[in-house]
C-alpha cells in the first residue's frame, strides 16, 4: 500500500500542463469572468471560481454557490422564478495582531490559481503574503464531490517562513440570510425554505485546525462561525479543513436539515482524505470514459478538456426533478432556466458518453410534460408544447417583454413562437432511445413525450387550399425574424417528430401491446387520429426547391435585403445593433444557425450536392450572433469535408469561454457551446453517426490534428476509436459488451470484444463485400449491412 499522500502533495495540481487552467496575478476587470471560467461543480452543486485573495479584508471571496433546483421568485423585480444561492462556506480571514492580513486582493503579489481539470478541483497558491513581523506562503484547495454530491471540501495550508506573531484564524458563512427565509440556525446546522416556492434547504458544517498535526480548539462565536489563536513560529505548518453537506426538499414535510447531518456524517465518518479520494476516484471513471485527445494540435486539446471538464461538471444522473440551464451551476444568467440548449447541445454527449446522466435530463422532459400539455392547450392546440424557458415546474418562464439596444421596451415573442423546442425534445428521446436501447425509458416515458409531441405538431400544422399543411407564426432558431411562416427548421423537425411518433406507436403496437394499448387509451389515441398524423407529416411546407436543392429558411426569406457580412468584418457588436432591430428583419442577416442547424440534426435532409448548396448560401449569411452558432456550423462543415472552415469554428466556439478577450461569461460559461465543441470533434471531425444497427465513422480531420481519440458507449457496449491522420488508420476497441457492428466508410465491419479492429485506405472497402486484411482477421471481418 502506498504512503498517504502529505498536505503538501494534495494540494498540488497535476504536473501535465494539458490537464490545468491557471490564472496568475489580479486584474479586477475579468475577475467575474474568471469566477465563472475556474467554477466548480458536480450537477448538484456549483461554486464559482472566485480567488482566494479578493475582496476587502477577506482573502476567500465570498464565493456563490448554487444548488441544482432550487428555484424561487425572491421579490417583485422579477417576475419568473430563478436560481438561489445558498450561503457562502468558503469564508476565512486571517488576522495577525488582530488587524487582517490582506486588506485588498492586489497586496498580494504572487497569487496563482489553478483549475486542475483531471481532478475536479481548483487550487491557489499566494507565495508572498507577509506583514513587517509575519511571512506566509498559503495553498488551498476546494472541490464539491462528484461521489457524493451533498458534500463541499475546504482545504488550506499555511507554512510560516519568518515572525512570531498572534495570529487568528475565523471560519464563517457569509450570506446566511439572503433569499431565503430562516427556519433554523444552530452553530453547525442551518435551514431555510424559499419564500414562495416551498422549497427547503439545508446546510451543516465541520471544520478543524491543525498546528504541526496538533488539533487546535476553536471557539465557537456564533451560527457558523469559529475561530482559532495561537501565536505562530518560524517552520510553522497550519492546515484547516472544512465540510459543507447542502440538501434540498422540494415538498414541506421533507426536513432537508436532517438530510444535511446525515450526509455530513457519512462524510465525517471517512474523513477529508476519504472524501477527497473517492472525489477523485469518481473524476478518474468519468475521464475514462469521456476524455476526447487530439494529437499535433495543444490549443484544441486545451479546448477540448475544458469543454469536457464542464460538461462531466454539470450532469447529476440521481436526480431527474432538473436539467441543465443554459449556464449550468457556473453563474446566474437567464436565472438558471433550461432551453433548447440542452437537449440538442448537450445531450449528445451524455447520450454517448454518459447514458445514465442522459436518462435523468430526459425524464426532466417526463415529469414536466403535464406543464407542456396545459401550455399547447392554453393556445388551442393538442399534446405537448414545452416551455422555451424551463425551470423546475416546466411552467413557461419567458419573460414578456425586455429593454433592448436603443433602450426602448421591446416583446419577447419566444414563450409562444419559438415552438421547435417540443421537436428538440423529442429528437433527444428518440437518439437516447436509439443509441441506449433502453426499452424501461421507452415505455414509461420517452413514448409519451414523442407521442405527445407528434400530437402538438399535427394540431399545429394546418392544412389550407393549396393542399400543404402550414405552420404560421413562429420563431425559428435564428430569432432576428420573428412571426414568420413555415420556417424550414420548425417545419421539417415537426415532420420529422410526425413520423418518429407514428414509429413509435407501431413499435409498442408489435412488441409490446399490453402497454401500447393501456398508453393509447390513457392518451385516448386511436388509429383514426395517427393517420390524421400521416397526412399531415406527407403534406407538411418544408421550403425546399427540389431543383436548386436549396431550403428558403422561411416564407418569404429570398425576397428580403441581402447584406455582405464581409462588409462588417471588424464589427465589437452583434449585427441588430450595427443595422437596427427592423432594418435587420427585413433583411437576410441570420442570427445563428437555423437551415445549418437542420443539416446538423437531420443530415439526411440534405443529401448529395444539396448540402454544400445550403451550407454556402447561408454560412455567408450568419451573424453568429448566439454563442451556439459557430458550433453547429463547424460540425456540418466536418461532415462537409470543409475542415479548414470547421477548425476554424471549433476555435472560434472554444474561445467564447477561453479567451480573455471576452467579457460575456461573467454570468457563467455557456456550457452549450461547450457541448457543441464536443459535436464538432466526435461527430464533425471523426464523423460518428449513430445506426440502429450499430455506428459508423467517416473521418474527415484537420490536417493539423495528428490524431484524434475518444469513447463512447453504444446499447451497454463501450468503444475506444482512434482516427490517425497520417496513416488514414481508424481504430476500434470494443472494451466491454457484445459483439456489434462497426461502419467504416460505409462498409460494415464485426467488432468482437478484446478483438482490435485496425482498418486503413488499402484494406477499406465502401462496400463491406470482401474480406479485410490484417493482424487479425477476426477482427476485421466485413459483415453483412443490418448486422448487430
């Protein structure tokens, strides 16, 4: 057994410069973004990253920490509930000869923060911290457990090198009363409930101080605050750690206290170390099978893991009562509420890499789909029309109205015209379902969500005399234009919604007709009613002109001002600022990808030459002025074989959080675009598809990227795929589960489990017909299409 790692040692971040983010010094104008870029998180709770030396005469920023969940509408000001944070348990000061020892965050002169990405953790180091008697170096670490996700974890050292001095240390929460109502508040436990949506929380507390591994008694002077003297001497080493355990209750007679106590004794009962261990162990097992490396390229990888790191942060598979907003738990803009984001941004990745995690965001969708039917009903439609805002109830959160550029009150349209999200949905369920196979998900929810949805779409698809079925009055994805007809990507995903509900009740029709027939009578859906749906889904406008091959993103679109972006290259705001809000409505400017989305999604929509087509007339078109844009784009421009321009984009998408010359993400980090990095490797670049008879791969890398590696998990079977560029090898590695097929190129191969499959340009053939050639022939046997 190896020797337990010293204090020293633990607060050290990983030694590869590939795995660290680290920020030196202090500058006050990017703190808050910095907060948001060093947060940490494990989808349950969420601690920004704020510096160990910042405000005032504390040297641990007051840092806001956020609980999955817990919603509540705190005053008058604002009028949809958003996210409260919990109190800040982070609170130190240091006081030497009762006067604190840092007054201002730019006293300190040599102060490193690290974001250690493959431990889950953020670390700092102050080297220089010293009075005329006293000379401190300081470390700190703080992590909330991706094993057990009540828990928070508070680690500092300090090493005296020169004084002999009295010192204090004082241990507090700071914020204990803020937006939240206090039920109790005893020196180690709180609990509080939100003034109006009945939820409660609780938070208990241990903390200890070590001198030369002594313990030192603290005195206890009030809720949540302790202090420990002595009177320090040189070689001196002090370290102090602290527990947090926060739970929440989302019904009355849940105390969420005695769940708080219970999970800090658990955690008091394997100690710190143990906590920390188990923390790691977790991030190790999500690394594993998540980790995306790219060889000939540091940026990308940089870009890559950070992505990764917070996508891996934001995902709690245990509790299925939240999703993901559009910020995570990373910072509090758009008040916590989930969109579209993450079902088409973000589920991807947790569907491939992390079914489990996809399992509890989609039943989200589940539990609030009564919400979605009042919602379709209030407008005079049928099934399921979801909130564009979501936050825990599924009620619409959109608020009505905004201040926009020119100062002046504008409508906010998108509560009720921006419709695609209940297709969005239902596309996540069926790729979950068609990737996990996960038949208990199938029937006791994602069914009745595409059933639903299919519904929504063939009450709101009209038909009129020129014997199409319209969809008038809605916001596409690109939200310049607004109430318009038959947006190309509303129409052809509601179609698409259509069909998989009609495959879908066929499909429990055959295999399993007990539940089909208890679903349709409790739905009251009847044969009668799915052919209605046929007609509308044969007859749908979809905008496309079947000889240019080209979609008209919306009725209307090519008669609009065509505007050369090339023309505002050097523009610092979006292009509805640089035109005005009417003149850019009236023209071809788009938002973000909205037809490129469409080819994203549904690539089979634009099949042949008509992609290209597509692609070109409406990359030149775009703004990108949504930090979702550029990723969607990149990805259809990988697929495209346009890997240059993809490249580009996927840079682009990972400096919106990455790159100091942004000042957007001090609300958080956009954990969508995030997600769309990821897209744009595993799908764009490696070209990974998911089949219902297995996946395939058609590689199309930048020519800079040496190689490119990543897993994925595929009906209970977890693949390793390695892409080398310079060789044109793909490799396959079928870790665990039953033998599958593998499409290389479009030829089906057998992937036997611990059987490597090594297939390059002279031994690929597009037609699986002949026998591959190899180390090992087992391994490389084509097989026949449909195999699994």
């Amino acid at each position: 057994m190896s020797e337990p790692k010293s204090m020293e040692q633990l607060l050290s971040p990983t030694g590869d410069p590939a795995w660290v983010l680290i920020e030196e010094g202090f500058d006050p104008l990017r703190e808050t973004s910095v907060e948001s870029r060093f947060a940490i998180s494990n989808g349950f709770l969420g601690v920004r990253g704020g510096r160990a030396t910042t405000r005032g005469t504390r040297w641990v920023v007051p840092a806001r920490t956020y609980v999955a969940g817990l919603f509540d509408t705190p005053d008058a000001a604002y009028a949809t509930p958003g996210l409260v944070p919990a109190a800040d348990w982070l609170q130190v000061r240091l006081l030497v000869n009762g006067e604190p020892l840092v007054r201002h965050p730019c006293e300190v002169r040599s102060h490193i923060m690290t974001l250690d990405l493959r431990r889950g953790a953020l670390l700092s180091e102050s080297s220089r911290l010293k009075t005329a008697d006293l000379n401190l170096r300081l470390k700190t670490l703080r992590l909330v457990s991706m094993s057990e996700r009540a828990l928070g974890l508070q680690l500092i050292q300090m090493v005296v090198e020169a004084g002999v001095v009295d010192v204090t240390v004082e241990a507090s929460f700071e914020g204990v009363g803020l937006g939240l109502l206090s039920d109790r508040l005893d020196q180690d436990l709180g609990v509080w409930h939100t003034a109006q949506s009945g939820k409660g929380l609780g938070m208990a507390t241990a903390a200890a101080l070590q001198i030369d591994g002594r313990d030192l008694s603290p005195e206890a002077v009030g809720p949540f605050k302790w202090t420990w003297s002595w009177t320090t001497r040189p070689g001196q080493a002090v370290s102090f750690h602290r527990s947090v355990a926060i739970a929440r209750s989302d019904v009355k007679d849940v105390d969420p206290g005695r769940e708080a106590r219970d999970q800090l004794d658990r955690g008091q009962r394997i100690g710190w170390r143990g906590v920390l261990e188990a923390h790691e162990v977790a991030w190790s097992s999500r690394w594993q099978l998540s980790d995306v490396t790219v060889e000939g390229d540091a940026k990308a990888q940089k870009g890559l893991r950070f992505a990764l790191y917070h996508l891996n942060s934001a995902a709690n598979p245990h509790d299925e009562r939240v999703s993901i907003g559009a910020r995570a738990l990373t910072g509090d803009d758009y008040r916590g509420h989930v969109f579209w984001d993450t079902e088409i941004f973000l589920l991807p990745f947790y569907t491939l890499t992390w079914p489990e995690a996809a399992r509890a965001l989609l039943m989200y969708r589940f539990h609030t789909l009564d919400a979605a039917r009042a919602k379709a009903a209030g407008m005079g439609w049928r099934g399921a029309f979801y909130a564009w805002e979501s936050a825990d109830t599924g009620a619409e959160m959109t608020p009505t109205q905004a201040v926009g550029p020119d100062r002046k009150i504008i409508k906010i349209l998108c509560g009720t015209q921006e419709q695609h999200i209940s297709a969005d949905i239902a596309y996540a369920v069926w790729h979950y379902w068609q990737a996990t196979g996960d038949e208990a998900f199938l029937l006791d929810a994602g069914a009745e969500i595409l059933l639903e949805t299919g519904r929504f779409w063939a009450s709101r698809a009209q038909p009129e005399p020129d014997g199409l079925c319209h969809i008038r009055g809605v916001i596409g994805p690109d939200e310049y234009h607004e109430d318009i007809d038959d947006n190309a990507f509303t129409n052809v995903m509601a179609r698409w919604t259509i069909r998989r509900a009609i495959d879908v009740a066929a499909l429990l029709r055959k295999r399993w007709p007990d539940r089909w027939a208890g679903l349709a009578e409790r739905l009251k859906l009847d044969e009668a009613e799915l052919e209605e749906w046929r007609v509308v889904a044969d007859t749908i406008a979809t905008g496309l002109d079947p000889k240019t091959g080209l979609f008209e993103q919306f009725a209307g679109y090519f008669a609009l001002e065509d505007i050369d972006l090339a023309l505002y290259a050097g523009r610092s705001v979006p292009m509805d600022v640089v035109l005005g809000r009417e003149r850019t409505q009236r023209s071809q400017v788009v938002k973000q990808a909205d037809v490129v989305a469409l080819m994203g999604l549904l690539p089979e929509e634009c099949a042949g030459t008509s992609g290209a087509t597509n692609f070109h007339y409406y990359d030149r078109r775009c703004s990108h002025g949504s930090s979702l844009s550029r990723a969607m784009h990149g990805l259809v421009a990988a697929r495209l074989g346009q890997s240059d321009a993809a490249l580009r984009y996927f840079m682009e998408t990972a400096d919106i959080d990455l790159s100091d010359t942004k000042v957007a993400i001090d609300g958080g980090v956009h954990i969508a675009a995030l997600g769309g990095i990821w897209m744009m490797a595993v799908f764009g670049f490696a070209g990974l598809s998911v089949r219902d008879d297995g996946i395939a791969i058609d590689p199309h890398l930048p020519a800079s990227w040496l190689s490119l590696a990543f897993s994925v998990q595929w009906r209970h079977r977890h693949l390793k795929i390695r892409i080398e560029q310079v060789r044109t090898l793909i490799e396959a590695t079928l870790e665990s589960g039953e033998t599958m097929t593998i499409f290389i190129g479009g030829a089906p191969y057998e992937l036997r489990p611990g059987t490597p499959l090594e297939i390059d340009d002279e031994n690929r053939h597009g037609s699986g017909s002949h026998p591959s050639t190899g180390k090992s022939e087992a391994g490389r046997k084509p097989v026949s299409a449909g195999v699994s």
